[in-house]
C-alpha cells in the first residue's frame, strides 16, 4: 500500500498514512481532529545501492539543494497559509 503524506491546516502537524488506493474521503489530523490536506512529495524508487535515492539527493549540502530546499518552504508555507484564509 503507498504512504501518503498529510499535513493539518490548523495545527500544522504533519505525518504520514498507509491506505490502499482505494481509500478516500478526509482523513482527520490525529492531534486536533481537523480535515488534513494530503502534501505531494517527490518519491524514489526502492532496490537501488549506489546514486542518489531521489533527484534531489545529489544537491544535498550543495548551494543549489540549499536554495532548492528554500523554494520548497516558501511553497509549502504559501499553501499553508491560502488553506487558512479560506477556512
């Protein structure tokens, strides 16, 4: 089954789900019992040894994955703060 990722609107708690594909509906925060939004991430794919595990690992520690990794905050904390406004 995938893990999905949730993040709550109100408390800001994130966390993650196993749920088959089939699964839908809201799926409550399991700290304040608000309507999660599910957070899309980049995934890899399993089985390998050597390389980098996602496209994003080979810019760990470098300028860029830094600035990558800013990018990825303001986004996340734009949304964030567009679910609040509208609720």
């Amino acid at each position: 089954m995938p893990l999905y990722d949730f993040r709550c609107p109100q408390c800001e708690h994130a966390f993650e789900i196993r749920r088959s594909f089939s699964e839908g509906g809201p799926v409550p925060c399991p700290n304040c019992q608000a309507e999660t939004l599910q957070v899309y991430s980049v995934f890899s794919f399993g089985g390998r040894t050597s390389g980098p595990q996602s496209p994003m690992d080979k810019f760990k520690g470098s300028p860029r994955g830094k600035q990558y990794a800013a990018m990825a905050d303001v986004a996340v904390n734009k949304v964030m703060k567009d679910i609040k406004e509208r609720n």
